[in-house]
C-alpha cells in the first residue's frame, strides 16, 4: 500500500534528521573539550551529511545520514600559561565549535523533523478516511 | 457488473491512487529536505478524458465599436509560476510549500472518499435499504 511507503519515507527523513541531532548535542557538550597531552589537539567539531538514495522496495529517493566529516577550520586560541592543556608558549587550542551555529543547526533540524512528523499525521488522517469509507 | 466499472466509482479509485502517489512523492520532498543538490518534484495533474468538450466561452457583446474586450480567457493569471529557491547547498526544497501541498492532497483525498462513500450510500438507496 502507498500510503505504508509513504510512511517509511518520512522515517527515514525522521531518522537522519535525529542523526544530526545526535551528532549536534555532541558538538555542544564537547564544546569545552580540552587535549588530555600539552600542545594537543582538543575536540574538533563534527558535521553530520546527508544522502540520498534510491530504496528500491519503496521506489522512492529516502535520505540517510551520510559519513560524519570534522570540520576542518582552526581551533581558537588562547593564552593560559597555567592550564595543564598548554603547550610551551603558553597557549591553549580550544574546540572550534561555535555554540551560536549549533544552536542554529539544531533548530533547522528541529523544523525538519517536525515537518517529517507533519506529514505522518497527514498521511494516517488519510488512511482513516480510506476506513472511513467502509462505515458507510 | 461489477462495483468497480461503475464510472463514479472508477474515476474516484483513479483519484485516490494519484493522490496515493503524490503523498509518497512529497514524503520523499519533505524527507531530502536537507539532502545537497536534491530538486523536489512533483506529479502531474490527473486529466479525466470528458465525452463532451467544456462549455464553451462566452463572448461579451459589443454593440459599440468603443466598448472593451473584456477578459474572456482566465489563462491570464498563474497561481502557481512554478518558481523555486535553491539553497547554498543546492537544495531546492520549500518545507513551507511542501506542507501546503501535503494539506491540498489531504483535503482532495478527503473529499474523494466521502464522494465514494457517498456514493455507496445512492447504491444503497437503491436497492432499498
């Protein structure tokens, strides 16, 4: 039945959006991750991808969550002689998560998913009228 | 004869199909809504074949060479100019117009089924019960 597929489409978009939820409260938590090493590298910021492919039993385009690629923009420095984290001059590398641009994030993905659980509902009002129908 | 070769009955299931599919098409919209270089697509509007061409147009009457035209051809106007915004990431998708268009096939679907069952109940009527 179309309206089971239709279903399973919008899981999917359900799904990877909640991927990218998952791989943004990860980037917010760890915004503070400092290197466990002096002079290493902190937590570096993580951006989810999407991808779309055909599913050939629904024969339809549903979409994933793609490979988690790091952001590869510089890390933010400052200068904290005294934190175990410092390397010999004196500076410390800081995550180069913005809290700004997650929080931005989080709520496209949030407008995303609620439009994914829009349509759910719109497509099960219409399986009920379908039964409807058999109420006569 | 069969309830499904009752002409009603046929034209309502061919609705209910297309609108069946188009649901499915704009789930897949809605869900690769964030998916890069994605275009959304839709399907294109069911054509009943009539057995008689549509009423004809009517002409204004002009009893004076002065007189205006009129609009006689409502082709003039678009509602839907079919435009789109693609995103920095090549993403074409609307969710505002997805939506819009979910609500539109939800409200058609609904008006085809209570047309069916309405329908059913004239059968009803006449076989007397």
């Amino acid at each position: 039945m179309d309206f089971i597929r239709t279903i399973a489409i919008a899981a999917s978009g359900l799904r990877a959006q909640a991927g990218r939820i998952r791989v943004i409260s990860e980037n917010i938590a760890n915004a503070d991750s400092l290197a466990q090493t002096p002079g290493g590298d902190p937590y570096r910021r993580r951006v989810p991808t999407f991808t779309s492919q055909l599913d050939r039993s629904l024969e339809a385009r549903t979409v994933a969550l793609g490979p988690v690629r790091p952001d590869t923009s510089d890390f933010k420095i400052k200068h904290e002689p005294g934190n175990p984290a410092a390397d010999a001059a004196g500076n410390v590398k800081y995550p180069n998560v913005n809290p700004l641009i997650e929080m931005t994030d989080m709520r496209d993905a949030q407008r995303s998913y609620e439009a994914n659980v829009n349509l759910i509902g719109a497509t099960r009002a219409m399986i009920q009228r379908t039964l409807d129908i058999l109420k006569g | 004869m069969a309830i499904t070769d009752i002409p009603i009955f046929a034209m309502l299931r061919t609705k209910m199909q297309w609108h069946q599919q188009r649901q499915q098409v704009l789930a897949q919209n809605v869900a690769n809504a964030d998916t890069p270089h994605y275009r959304p697509v839709d399907l294109v509007d069911p054509k009943f074949q009539l057995a008689a061409p549509g009423p004809a147009t009517v002409q204004l009457a002009r009893t004076d060479p002065g007189h205006l035209a009129g609009f006689t051809d409502a082709g003039n106007f678009s509602n839907n100019p079919n435009q789109y915004q693609v995103r920095p990431a090549g993403n074409a998708v609307t969710l505002e117009d997805e939506m819009i268009k979910v609500a539109a096939n939800q409200m058609d679907y609904q008006a085809a089924t209570q047309l069916y069952s309405r329908s059913l109940g004239l059968l009803k009527m006449a076989v007397g019960r």
